[in-house]
C-alpha cells in the first residue's frame, strides 16, 4: 500500500536539504520532491508486507532534524 506525508520547513534551502538526505541512494524505497513551493516535500512510499513499518516515524524523525513537521 503506498502512503504520501508532506512536510513543511521554515525555508526553500532547508526543504532542499532534507529532499536531498531522502533521495539519497541509501533510501531507494523513498521518493520525495518539492510539493506546491518551495518550503513543502512530498514523501511516498510503499508500507513493508510484513510486520511494523517503522518508515513513517523514522520520516518524522529525519523532518523533525530538519525543523520541518507534516502539512495537512
């Protein structure tokens, strides 16, 4: 099942920097890209097909870092 999470940042260079940890070759199962601006990125993923996905937290986590929170 895919899910999408938008964060919001303080700035466009702070989106930027976040987008590009996410689309680092190390999380091939995550796509992101700015969303509507330059301070929001779209994260979408697949949920595991079995046990806890952990993916979500571990995004907040990470936007969390970054000073950015999910946008709904």
């Amino acid at each position: 099942m895919q899910n999408k999470i938008i964060y919001q940042f303080p700035s466009a260079q702070v989106a930027n920097r976040f987008l590009n940890e996410i689309n680092a070759p190390q999380l091939p199962h995550i796509k992101a890209k700015l969303h509507r601006g330059s301070d929001k990125v779209e994260v979408v993923y697949f949920y595991a097909d079995s046990g806890f996905d952990s993916t979500s937290s571990e995004l907040d986590d990470l936007a969390s870092k970054y000073d950015g929170a999910e946008f709904s």
